[in-house]
C-alpha cells in the first residue's frame, strides 16, 4: 500500500486510451468508443483474479459498503454491526441507507469480538459487516455461522486487505458481499472508485442497476431503458476505472513486494521482548499491507509512537490518538452532528454510544502501534527501518 507509489507508464497508456476515444463515461456511446470499456475490463478482471460471479464498479469504497448494503435490502430501522475500530466510512455508509450501526469490540484479531457480534444481536439485526483492518481478517468461520443462526447477511469490507486470503479464499468473496475501496492510498487505486462482489444473482442486479439511477442496462438506447427500481448514481468514470484496470493487473507484483517489506520488518521486531504480533484467524494469510503489533501498556505504545517521529519513521499509527479509524475519538457521531434530520430509530440508536464500554477494544488499541508497509521502499531502505525501529522499541522498554 499505496499502489499510487508505483503509477507509471501502464496507467498513462490505460487512461490515455479513453482520453483518444473522448468516452469517459463507461456506459453507452459505443459508436464513439474505440472498442474501450476500462470499467468492464476491470470489472471482468476482478471477477477472474477473485473467482467470483460479479464485480461491481463504484465510486468510492464507502459507497461500495452503501451500495451492499442496499443491494441486499437493509435501510431503516435495520441495525447492523460493526467493529469500533474501522475507517469512519463504515458508520457513514450504514447510515447513508437509514440503518442504525450497532458498534462493538474489536479482539487481538483487530477485528470483531466474536461474542461482541452475538451479544448485539436483536430482532432488528440485519447484518454484521467485518472490516478486515490493517491487512488481516476477522474470524470468519465464526462469523459465518452466527449470520447463518441468525438469518443475517454477511459483509465484508475488505477495504484495506485485498489480496488477503482466508481457508483458500480472497477475501471479500467469503461473505455474501464484498467491498474494496480504490481511493488514492490503497493498495490498487483509481484516484477514487470502489468495488462490490458477490455471487449472488439478485444482489448483482441490485449493483448494476442502482448504482447507475436503476437503469436496467437493457437495449441500445439509454433514454429508454426501464427502472424497476429506485437507485441513485454511484458510478465510476471511465478515467478512474483505467488508472485502476492497470493497477489491479499489478496486483500480484504488489502483494509480492508487500509481503516483502513486511518480512524484513517483522523479522528485526520478532525477537525483541515486550511485544506481540496481532493474531491472524486460522487459515488466513494477510495481504501484508501493514505491521501490527502491541506493545504492553498504553504509554509505552505512545512513547514507541514518538520515538519512531523523532527518529523519522513515517507512516505507523498508534490510532488510539487518531480521530479518523477508531470510536474514542468520533465525537461527531456520538454528538448525532448531522447536517438533516435522522430517523427516530438512528438517533436512539446513536444514543447509547456516548456511555458504551469499550475498555476491551481500548486494551487493544492502547497497546496497537500498524506500519503502513510501503511498496517503493529498496531493500535496503526496509532493511534499515527495521532496525532503526527495533531500536525505538529496545529504548522504550528499556
Ligand atoms: C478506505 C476505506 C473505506 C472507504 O473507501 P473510500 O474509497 O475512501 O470511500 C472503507 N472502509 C475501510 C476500512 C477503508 O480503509
């Protein structure tokens, strides 16, 4: 991550190929568009990398997780679940439907809390959304059978972990849908876009039609195409859809450098005593996009944090001081600080948030410092990070 560090000529050949035809929408105007379809091709693309029936294109990642979630049916009064440690785009795409996020624990996955997840279950419950943090996966054995106890669908945002895998399986495809964002600092970017996978029928039809005003795609003529139902435009333009159709070709090359860089920096931390490594569910393999470790307080995790900045160690996170990926700091949801009216049920929904416990997520994410994993890193850059890290770490615990 991010896969903007190695833009390069394959992306310029891609977009120039839609800037000679002047078609940078990716529907329609076939007379005029030289035979390019870039939101297709990396739709068909994703769909052969992942063994999966359908990929849908979007506009961004967070909606991608709207777009699933209305695929599937869920708006409001319905509640979901999800972890309280997540980018903000998490409670705001559940809420862009009307449901009602229900935010639990996170465990040493970084991920849900499995008895979290069967403890917020009410009659409301429609979903449990996972958000596969920091390169690695939730449980999703577990997982999978609570939504099959319960009847509730399964949704992955695997936002920050594709190319990860679980039993075998790239993650995303495990759930009924998956989600992936491709905004300018993930691991396959377009600038801005999103994608949702499934390989269920009905939920395809829902993405294709709804993300483009419930346009039913069908005939010659876009004027006259039937809406069999309500939608909204979360299409992705031709432009980004390039960029990203020369990224996701990448994608292999990237994960390779990832695991990579993330080796040698795990390899110089391994040793060292007063640390844990976060845990991975049986059967998964990260997508190596971050190192995530903890350390075994609070403060000796915020002192590791200063150290590495003074010592010019960029782009690691002690998110528990973060405002943008965890519940302590979401002062704007707690506060209910919306610019319109929210529902009854999503405002008492939001109520309980102010006074929630969250001692076992903040147990973890005290403690937590994530390492971006850089793909433009040399050898020898990632070789002497490590050390100069591990010696941040040693000077801390003293
Ligand atoms: C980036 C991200 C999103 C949202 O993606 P955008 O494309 O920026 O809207 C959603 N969930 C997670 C976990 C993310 O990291």
């Amino acid at each position: 991550m991010p896969g903007f560090e190695l833009f390069g000529d394959a992306e310029r050949k891609e977009v120039n190929d839609v800037l000679d035809s002047g078609v940078l929408m990716r529907y329609g105007f076939d007379g005029l568009r030289k035979g390019h379809w870039k939101a297709k091709d990396l739709e068909q693309a994703i769909q052969k990398r992942f063994d999966i029936n359908h990929a849908q294109l979007v506009s961004s990642g967070t909606a991608a997780v709207s777009m699933a979630l209305a695929a599937s049916g869920i708006g409001t009064g319905d509640e979901v679940i999800m972890p309280s440690f997540t980018f903000v785009a998490s409670f705001e795409a559940i809420m862009m439907t009307g449901a009602t996020p229900v935010i639990v624990d996170i465990d040493d996955t970084l991920t849900l809390d499995i008895a979290a997840v069967e403890a917020a279950i009410t009659p409301n419950t429609k979903a449990v959304m996972p958000v596969h943090m920091c390169g690695s996966m939730a449980n999703l054995d577990a997982l999978k059978s609570i939504c099959k106890q319960y009847n509730l669908v399964l949704i992955e945002d695997a936002c920050q972990a594709i190319g990860g895998t679980y039993k075998g399986k790239v993650l995303g495809t495990i759930g009924d849908l998956g989600c992936f964002s491709f905004d300018f600092v993930k691991t396959v970017t377009c600038g801005e876009g999103g994608g949702v996978i499934t390989n269920n029928e009905t939920y395809a039809k829902h993405l294709d039609h709804f993300s483009d005003h419930g346009h039913d795609h069908s005939g010659a003529d876009r004027g006259a195409e039937a809406h069999p139902f309500l939608g909204y435009n979360f299409r992705i333009s031709e432009l980004n859809a390039a960029v990203g159709l020369a990224q996701f070709r990448r994608l292999d090359d990237f994960l390779a450098l990832q695991k990579k860089h993330y080796t040698i920096l795990r390899t110089a931390l391994e040793p060292l005593d007063g640390l844990t490594f976060r845990t991975v569910p049986d059967g998964g393999e990260e997508s190596y996009a971050f190192l995530n470790f903890f350390l075994k307080d609070l403060n000796t995790a915020r002192t590791v944090n200063q150290l590495f900045k003074d010592n010019g160690i960029d782009a690691c996170f002690h998110y528990f001081d973060n405002n943008w990926h965890y519940i302590r700091k979401w002062e704007h949801l707690k506060n209910k600080s919306s610019l319109y009216p929210l529902s009854d049920h999503l405002k008492k929904g939001l109520n309980d948030l102010k006074d929630k416990d969250f001692s076992k997520s903040d147990h973890y994410i005290g403690r937590n410092i994530s390492c971006l994993i850089k793909l433009s890193w040399t050898e020898e850059e990632a070789q002497k990070r490590a050390e100069t890290m591990a010696n941040c770490i040693k000077d801390a615990i003293g």
